[in-house]
C-alpha cells in the first residue's frame, strides 16, 4: 500500500472510539496550551500586526477569535488562532513539524461552524496531529530547507479586497 492509501485508509476509519485514552489525554492538553496561548499571544508580536489586518476586512462571522471576543470568517479565524501560539512549537521530532499551532485553531474553528460535539472535536485534534506528521515524514521538506508546518499545514486566510 503507498503512503497516500495508508493515510486515506487511517483518516476514514478514524473514529473517538478508537483512540487510545492516552491520545485523548494529550489532545486535550494541547487544545488548552493552544487556548492559553492564543489569549496572551493575539496582542502581541506578528499576531498582534496580523490582527489589525485582519479583523477590519469583516466577513461572515464564523469562528471565534480567542481572546478578542469577536468573529471572523473561518478561515481568518483559523490562522488568526494559529499566529497567536507560535511559542508553543511542540516539534514533533520525526517529521520537524510543529503541529499544535496549525491542527488546534483549524479544529477549533472547524468544529465551531459545524457545531460538532467534543468527541468529534477531540478526534479532529488526533486525526490532524497524526496526519500533519506522516505528511512532514514522506516530504522531508526540511531536509532542503524548507519550514515544514508552514508548507504542509498552514494556509493563509482568504482575504477580502476591495472591489476595483
């Protein structure tokens, strides 16, 4: 079986049942490093400067931004989350990727548009986790000098410009 299969095949069988207790355990830890981090980090720094772009371009409010009390468009609020946290760079070692800051905040903003229960949130987090890894293990990116969680795990927000 090729490593795309292999990943295809472990993504749709994935199921919270299935996940061992100590994986829930440890996504549920690095939602709240996420969340921790996410209400210090979006005043300061290059999240702070990302913000004020941000958040003036409106949009549909869907998913929150942490700690602002506010909504943007999911996929604003998605990265938005993910720029406040990068002190948190949990390394996976293997694969030199940093999966926390690109899985927690597209979970959380995923899960809060599609109002998903908390298993199915939980799973979303262990189910990134792993696949962002198995992508950073096959691309070997890092290894040409490439920063791996930004090729294989983040994408930034649509914006919305004005029209010309």
């Amino acid at each position: 079986m090729k490593a795309i299969e292999a990943l295809a095949a472990f993504v749709s069988e994935a199921s919270f049942g299935n996940l061992p207790k100590e994986v829930v355990e440890a996504a549920k830890y690095r939602v709240l490093d996420v969340i921790g981090s996410a209400l210090w980090g979006v005043h300061v720094g290059t999240a702070s400067a990302m913000r004020r772009v941000l958040e003036p371009q409106g949009g549909t409010p869907e998913a929150t931004v942490l700690g602002r009390g506010l909504k943007l468009p999911v996929g604003a609020a998605a990265y938005l989350n993910s720029a406040t946290s990068p002190a948190l760079l949990d390394t996976c070692r293997f694969s030199t990727t940093h999966p926390c800051i690109v899985r927690v905040p597209a979970a959380l903003a995923s899960a809060e548009i599609s109002k998903s229960t908390g298993q199915d949130f939980l799973l979303s987090v262990a189910v990134g986790y792993e696949v962002l890894i198995r992508l950073g293990l096959q691309a070997r990116v890092a290894d040409v000098g490439f920063v791996p969680t930004a090729l294989l795990g983040r994408s930034p927000p649509p914006l919305h410009l004005p029209a010309q």
